[in-house]
C-alpha cells in the first residue's frame, strides 16, 4: 500500500469519527433501543389504533339515545353514562382531537353528534365539573368549527360554574353531598374546570370569571399543598373560608399521594401560567413535577400506582389515567421551563407514552369495548372501575400524543 492510499484512509477514517460525533440524540427523547420505534411513527401508530378504536366505540353508542361511554363491566361489556355524568365530555373531545389531526370527517360527524348531547350540561348549577364536560367537548368543537351555538352554550356553562363560587370563601364549592363530614369541600380535580372560565372571561369581555379562577386557583395553592409539593384530595373550608378539614378521599390515606389527584394539580397549575402569566402557577407546577419524577415509587415506565404511598409499588395496580394526564401536563410544562428541565419532563413525558403505547395498555383493535387504554384505577377504596378503561384515560392520552406530535415538527 503506498503512503498516499495510507493518507486518504486516513482522512476517510476521521470524517466518518466526526460524522459519528454529530449525531446527538435528542433533547427531546431518549436514546432508542435497538426495539424502539422512532417517536414520531410510535405516535403515529398509537393516533391510527386511536381512531380505529373510537369510530368503534361511535358506532356502538350511536344507536344508544343520549348515552356516552362510561367503562366495561367485568365481562368486557360498554358501560354508558347520562349527560350528567362528569366524564361525559371526554369521548366527544376524543372525537375531536383525533378530527383535528387526521382530517377524518367520519369523526368530526361523530364528534358533533355526541357533543349535542351534552346540550343540557350548559344550565347544570348542581356540578362543578361543567368545566370537564364542556370544555373538553364544545370547547374543541367551537375551536375548531367556530358554530355560535358552541359559543353560546360554553358561555352558558360557565354562568352555571360561576353559581358554585362563595365569595366569602374565594373557592367553587366542588360537591353538595356528604354534608355532615364535609361544610364546604373543594378537590383538587376543581383546578380542571377553572380553564371554562377563563375562556368565557375572554370571550364575554366578563372579568369576574378570570377573578374567580385566580382566587380559586391562589386559595388552593395556599391549602391543599404539603410542604413536599403533594397535594391532599379535599379541602373542607368553614362559612368563614377557614380550612376545617383536609383528607385525601380516593386515595390510600389522609396523607398519602393519590396518584391522579397530582396529576390534576400538575395539568392545572401548568395551564394556569399558561392563560394568566403569573410566576407563582408556574412555580408550583414545576415543584409538583418534581416532586412526581423524583418519587421513590415512580416506576421507570413512569405508569404510576393508583396512589404514590402503596407498600409495593412494583405490585399495586398502575393507573394509566394519572401517567396519560402527567404526560400531557408535562409536554405543555416542558415550553415553560429552561432547557434542562425542559428536556427532563419531556423525555419522561416520551417514556410514558411508549409504556402506554405498549401491548400492555394499548388496546387490540376492537377490544376493550371501543376505549383506547386499559388499565386505569377510578375510585380504589369503593371498587369503582378499578382496572378498567376510563374516558379521561383516552382523552388526556389522545391530547399528549398530539402535543407531543406538534413539538417534534418545530
């Protein structure tokens, strides 16, 4: 071999090193395993068993007069709800998220006739979740279709949250039962329904909305936090809007982490920065999170037990509606934050919408009555659709899919 073959070896051997060197990973996700899938075609693939999975369910409702999905009973069967019901805005919202990203006007139809039947929602005044119920389905549907009977019938809704407010105590009044344990209860799922108001403030010119979910949202950063960014479940306030009470009602105990309800309080103080700017919901948001990541008995596929404080975390049933609400709370948190947190949340956000992508959650095509996730824990204690698919499971699964779809185009 003479030395000029030996010197372009050479020089090919180095550009081909510097080559290597230049393909970083991501920020934005981990390194693949030699068995992943990139992430955009795994959320590709997840988006079309979604859709496939939701015309499923629609045909199977459409027949059922006024009803929305529920659940499944023990032998695989679909449970349906009433209007009333408060997840009964969250397969609509499905509808519309998956319309929004495909195009498919089989499910735009789909999502507009399911969303009509939650019309009656708008003068419901008993209810603090009118903000689930409506936003997540005409809310989408006027973003996306812009009817002026959307317009009217969310404005609506939110004059009915508005009755639940005391301005004596500063806070929406969750739940009217269980009088004799609780005077006024406020739960931290209530962060959820602050954004109806915040809508209707804008587009109703109405200030006093925006203010009621400041005082909400600043009265439960003060009292339903631990010093080590949990939150409790309930909140109970005298007539004076002196705390007499806090518990934590669905989950292990008192003073244990139900897994969800840090999901809510994650979802609502990142969205709360999001529509009023102020520094201290981004604070909070960003101590739960880490209080979330940093947990002991956060299992490395980041599917979390139904509640933090179980004994064995590794055998306690998981509960893919908190990791599908975290999720997409931490892909939005992820634009808020500088860049190495950024990158953390959202490689954790990555790593648990593979784990519900998975064989494990994902359902079959045409199995799981027509849900897209399995294994979701709603009430423990009261044997309440534990173990099953839940809406709010698919829905918040469907919206950090997408978020995360529109972040790896940017």
């Amino acid at each position: 071999m003479t030395r000029r073959s030996l010197f372009f070896i050479l020089l090919l051997t180095l550009f081909s090193v510097g080559g290597t060197r230049a393909q970083a990973p991501s920020q934005t996700s981990r390194p693949q395993s030699r068995t992943e899938k990139p992430l955009a075609e795994m959320i590709e693939r997840a988006l079309e068993r979604a859709r496939e999975q939701s015309l499923i369910l629609s045909r199977a409702l459409e027949p059922l007069e006024g009803r929305l999905p529920k659940t499944t009973d023990d032998a695989g069967r679909l449970v349906t709800s009433d209007p009333g019901w408060w997840c009964s805005g969250f397969f609509p919202g499905v509808l519309w998220y998956l319309y929004e990203d495909s195009g498919d006007e089989r499910l735009a139809a789909y999502a507009e006739m399911f969303t009509r039947r939650l019309e009656e929602v708008q003068y419901i005044t008993d209810n603090h979740d009118v903000g689930f119920m409506l936003f997540c389905s005409y809310g989408h549907g006027w973003r996306l279709k812009a009817p002026e009977s959307y317009r009217q019938v969310l404005l609506n809704g939110a004059a009915s949250l508005a009755t639940r407010y005391d301005p004596r105590i500063g806070l929406i009044r969750s739940w009217d039962f269980n009088r004799e344990r609780w005077n006024y209860p406020v739960i931290i799922d209530n962060m959820m329904n602050l954004e109806l108001l915040l809508w209707a403030s804008r587009a109703s010119g109405d200030a006093r909305y925006r203010r009621m979910a400041v005082s909400h949202a600043d009265k439960t950063l003060k009292n339903h936090f631990r010093p080590d960014a949990s939150c409790y479940h309930v909140v109970s306030y005298d007539s004076r809007g002196r705390v007499e009470k806090r518990e934590t009602w669905q989950g292990l105990h008192d003073e244990s982490a139900w897994s969800r309800g840090q999901g809510w309080a994650l979802y609502g103080f990142t969205y709360m920065y999001r529509e009023t700017g102020h520094r201290r919901y981004l604070r909070q948001a960003v101590r739960v999170a880490d209080y979330l990541l940093g947990h002991p008995s956060m299992p490395s596929d980041g599917i979390p037990p139904w509640d933090l404080d179980v004994a064995d975390p590794q055998t306690a049933l998981r509960d893919a509606s908190a990791a599908a609400v975290i999720a997409s709370a931490l892909v939005e948190l992820s634009d808020h934050v500088e860049a190495p947190r950024s990158a953390r949340y959202r490689a954790f956000a990555e790593r648990q919408l593979r784990s519900l992508s998975s064989e494990t959650y994902l359902a079959a095509p045409g199995e799981n009555g027509g849900f897209i996730l399995r294994h979701s824990v709603g009430f423990y204690a009261q044997h309440s659709e534990v173990d099953k698919p839940l809406t709010y499971a698919d829905y918040y699964y469907v919206e950090a899919l997408l978020r995360m779809k529109r972040r790896l185009v940017r």
